[in-house]
C-alpha cells in the first residue's frame, strides 16, 4: 500500500479526512491520483477516514463512463490488476488545479475524470 501513497499523502489525505468530519462544506482538492495503465480506471483521492485508514474518499472512474464520488478500499486498490495484469500506480506528475466538486462536475458532463 505504501507504493500507492506516499507518507506525505497520507499526512495530507487524514488532515482532510479529519477536517471532513468537522466541515460538511468542506470541499478539499485532490492529493493523489490514481491509474490503471491497462485498464482505464482512475481515482482522484482526497481524504483518508481517520477511524479507518483503509477507507479513502474522492472521485472513482472504473471506466465505465460513470464517474463518481465515493469510498475506496486503499487494500483492495493495492490487489487491482488491470487486462495485462498491470497494478495500479500512483501519477507522479499529478498536481491538482481545482477543487473536488469541479473534478466531479466536469467528470460528469465528460464521462471520464478529465484533468
């Protein structure tokens, strides 16, 4: 798992996530991003549940054409292969430029996570 997010993330990730829970208006940019390079999946994660640190939340797109916001499995994140059997990476030149609900809306209208 700590291939997928660094420790600096995770800082930032768990800050969210408490700040979460305080702020219902609260509407972080992304941390991370998160691919398949065979499979077409991508994760925009902003926040770790600080009682559940497997648990993370941001934007999911297996795809589909149906983005969406929701929780992820950071343990199962770390087992998914996608068709040439390549596991998930980390986007290391990933910098967020807008906030979640902006990644989410423009998400919607393209079908696919656009960044």
């Amino acid at each position: 798992m700590s291939a997928l997010i660094t420790d600096e993330q995770r800082f930032l990730l768990l800050a969210s996530g408490r700040e979460s829970l305080q702020n219902p208006d609260f509407d972080p940019t992304p941390v991370v991003k998160l691919f398949t390079p065979d499979a077409g999946a991508t994760w925009l994660l902003t926040e770790i549940d600080p009682d559940d640190h497997d648990h993370a939340f941001g934007l999911c797109d297996l795809g589909l054409g149906m983005p969406e916001l929701g929780w992820v499995s950071l343990r199962e994140l770390a087992t998914v292969r996608g068709r040439l059997c390549l596991p998930v990476e980390r986007d290391l030149h990933f910098r967020a430029e807008k906030r979640l609900s902006v990644y989410a809306r423009d998400a919607r209208r393209a079908g696919q996570i656009v960044v």
